[in-house]
C-alpha cells in the first residue's frame, strides 16, 4: 500500500520559489555595492569640505591675529580687512559655495573683539543658455 499523500506543490514550484528568493538576494547585494560607494563618495566630499573649512579657520585666525597686532603698533590693516567706523571686517573663502565671515572692533585695552565668525554661502548666479524644455 501507499500512505503517501497526493501533494499539490511539485518540485517546480521548489524550483520557482528558489529563483525567486535567489533574484531578491542579487537585489539586495546590488543595492548593498551602490550604497557603499555613494557613501564612500559622500565621505569624500566631507573630508574634503573639512580640510577647507580648517585651512580657512586657520587662515581668519591668522588675520585676526594679524589685525590685533597691527591695532596694537598703529600700522596698516592687513589686506582684505574693510573698516567702517570702529568695526571691522574680512572673509576667507573654505571653498566655491561658502565663505568664512568674520566682523571684529578695537577693544579699549588693545587687541580686538571678535563680534561675528561663522560660515556663510556664497550665492552663485547661473546663467542659463536657453531654457529647459520639459515637454518635447
């Protein structure tokens, strides 16, 4: 006698599941690759606005520096330093979006007083050719 039960799912379906489960893992590894690289790309971009901004930072501190000294001996501004009344002020550029701004004025006992110091974006005007046609 045979005491097996008549199965409806056969090996193709084994067989078809199988392929399925195997093409939704090539997906995910593919998935897995791209967001690796653009997080390594972002990566990039970051270490590289970093290097900017602290090359910048270092520069304005040198300048601010340089100010100090110069309020103290009673010589000329550094270049690139506007004065208007008391204040004082100058930027350093960390990259082709984004500036170091920083405004300062002559303290009473010598040296200077830092008023403002922070990043700023530069605003680009693009220029367009011709405009976008969206609905050839």
């Amino acid at each position: 006698m045979n005491n097996r039960l008549p199965s409806n799912a056969g090996v193709g379906v084994a067989s078809i599941l199988l392929i399925v489960v195997m093409l939704c893992m090539t997906v995910f590894a593919s998935l897995s690759l791209l967001t690796a690289k653009n997080d390594a790309t972002l990566t990039d971009k970051t270490v590289a606005y970093t290097r900017a901004y602290y090359a910048a930072d270092a520069d304005a501190q040198r300048i601010i520096a340089d100010v100090a000294a110069a309020l103290s001996a009673g010589t000329a501004l550094p270049a690139g330093v506007a004065r208007q009344g008391n204040a004082l002020s100058f930027s350093v550029p960390v990259n082709e979006s984004a500036a170091i701004l920083v405004t300062l004025h002559a303290a009473d006992e010598g040296g200077v007083i830092v008023d403002s110091y922070g990043v700023s974006t530069i605003q680009t005007q693009v220029i367009e050719d011709e405009p976008l046609n969206l609905w050839r």
